[in-house]
C-alpha cells in the first residue's frame, strides 16, 4: 500500500467485468450450500451462503466486479503487488480457526470458526471501500456487526480501544522484510468506533463466502475509513485502555493516523485525497470526489469537538 513515491496504481491491473458471469455460474453449480445458523462452516471460497438479508445500510451504487474486488488486494502477507494476494493466498489454511477476545474483559473467551459464523444473522452490506491509495470499489459484503462479536465478552470499565491482531504464519505468508511492514498485521479502534451498527465482520463477498485474499475467514470493513483500517484474518480482539498502535501508524505516522478517516480536506504527504478513481463501470474507472466519512455521515457525532485535521 505503502508507495512513497509513485502512490497511484497501474489501470492496466484491473480486470474489467466481462468474465465475471461464466465463472459465478461454475461456483453456483459445484458449490456446497449451508445455511448461515445450519450445518457446520465449511471454510471454502466460492461456497454460497445462505439466508443472507439486506441491509438498510446498503449503498446501491454500481458495484464492483467480483473479479477486480478479488484480483486487486492489498494482503501484505501475500505479497505486496495487487495481483500478488490472490495467486499466493489461494492454499491459505482457515479452518480450523480460532479468534480470541481478551484483555480488560470480566472472562476473556476463545471462539472457534463455527462460533463466529452463528453469532448473528448474516445481512448484505453493499459499501463503499475507500483506498488510501486513491481507488474506490463498491462491495456488497456479507457478514454483521462488529458489535456482535465484541459483545460475547463484558469489558472492564478500563476498556476504552479495541486492538485486533491478523494471523501471521511464515510458513504460508512471506517474510515482514520482504513486505517492508511488520507482521502480525495490527490494527485499532475507539470502543464506541467499533461498536458503531456500520462497523462489521465480513465473511463473505457477493453471496459467498470470503476468498482467501480478501481476508477470510473474516476482517473487519469499516467503510468511512481508509481500507487500512479494515485488518484481515483476524485471531486477536484485545480490548485495551490505551490507545494501541497500529501497523501503518508505526510504519510512517505523518501518512497514517491512528483515525484515518476518509478525508478530502486532509492529504496524505505524497497526494491529495480530495478526489479518487471509482474502478469497475469504466475500464479505467471514474473520477470522482472523495466525500466526508467516505459518505457515511451517521459517524459524524462520534467525533463531535474533535480536530479532524489533527486526529487524521
Ligand atoms: N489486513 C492485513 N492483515 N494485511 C494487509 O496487508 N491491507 C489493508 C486492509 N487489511 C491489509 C489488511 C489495506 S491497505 C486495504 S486497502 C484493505 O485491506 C484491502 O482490502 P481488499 O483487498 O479486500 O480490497
């Protein structure tokens, strides 16, 4: 993500929508269904979840091919081209799993895969995704709050941030030198940030359940920040008192604030974000500007008195 020099993305590295048809009607045929709160998660990218609603919070913009929202990551662990996560992710071991929620909590839990998937109606969340990188997509997500999650534990009154951690094995994932980021992939909210209805857990895309690249078996999307704020494969929930450090807030902290907002009126040091390129309809994407909260106005009051500017 991190391109301190020459920050924009090549439009030859986006595949346009056409082939997108053939290969959902292969993955409807050979796939294995199962109901969100029936039998038990078989962990597969392309398998079709079941008794998904939708969600009010749903933007209904034009989305974004599946085949551009899967070829063109940002999974560090993978590799840091954006074609690089999906080639190299496609082995990645993410059943079993396990996610640990712990830290100033009354009794910390540990929950396996099965768990997590039941933990709430599965809803579709059609969002915008902002890059900080200067690219939009459109993803209809599947998956429920964050909230859902956070609450199978009772926190302390110390408890005012939320820290994840992402899985790190460099048996499957290359090396933090060869990424130029450390690894494990860390990431922070405030509480209330985190318990916002709009923050979720994602797991799956497009009806189906998450591709490897995309984070499974299930990330965070909190869709009025920058993307990098949306941590992958998570194992970690630690709720802490302090506010924790974050991956790309350690790498280079002038680029990357512990908020990050989406925000046209705060440039990152190499390029303005006041516009960015929406990808998908068009072959090289449309220009377009970039709004206040990503366009997720509902957030606004969490930040009530803060210098956004400041707190960037
Ligand atoms: N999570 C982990 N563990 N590792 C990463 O490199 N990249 C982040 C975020 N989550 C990243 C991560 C960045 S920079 C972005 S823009 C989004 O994931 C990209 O999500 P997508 O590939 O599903 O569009």
């Amino acid at each position: 993500m991190i391109i301190r020099k020459a920050p924009r993305f090549r439009y030859s590295e986006i595949t346009p929508r056409k082939d997108d048809l053939s290969r959902r009607r292969f993955l409807t045929a050979g796939s294995l269904a199962f109901g969100a709160l029936g039998a038990p998660f078989a962990a597969r990218a392309g398998t079709r979840l079941e008794g998904i609603r939708k969600s009010p919070y749903s933007t209904d913009e034009f989305q974004t091919p599946y085949k551009s929202v899967t070829t063109y990551n940002n999974f560090y662990e993978f590799g840091t081209g954006k074609g690089e996560p999906s080639e190299n992710a496609r082995n990645f071991r993410t059943n079993p799993w396990s996610v640990s929620l712990e830290g100033e909590v009354v009794k910390p839990k540990t929950l396996d895969l099965d768990t997590v998937m039941k933990l709430a109606p599965l809803e579709e969340r059609v969002y915008r995704h902002r890059c900080v990188e200067g690219w939009s997509f459109v993803i209809p997500w599947v998956g429920f709050p964050l909230s859902a999650l956070l609450k199978q534990v009772q926190p302390t009154p110390k408890a005012k941030y939320v820290a994840f951690q992402s899985f790190y094995d460099p048996k499957q994932m290359i090396s933090p030198r060869e990424a130029h980021i450390d690894f494990p992939y860390i990431e922070g909210l405030r509480l209330d940030e985190a318990m916002h209805p709009l923050a979720i857990l994602a797991v799956g895309i497009y009806s189906e359940i998450l591709p490897p690249q995309n984070g499974a078996p299930f990330r965070l999307v909190i869709p009025w920040k920058y993307g990098y704020k949306s941590i992958k494969s998570i194992v970690k929930v630690r709720f802490v008192e302090k506010q924790p450090p974050t991956t790309w807030n350690l790498e280079w902290p002038q680029a990357y604030g512990f908020y990050s907002n989406v925000n046209p009126n705060v440039d990152h040091p190499t390029h303005s974000q006041a516009e960015e390129v929406r990808l998908g309809r068009t072959y090289f994407g449309e220009r377009i500007k970039t709004r206040m909260f990503n366009g997720y106005d509902e957030v606004a009051g969490l930040y009530k008195g803060m210098d956004l500017r400041k707190y960037y």
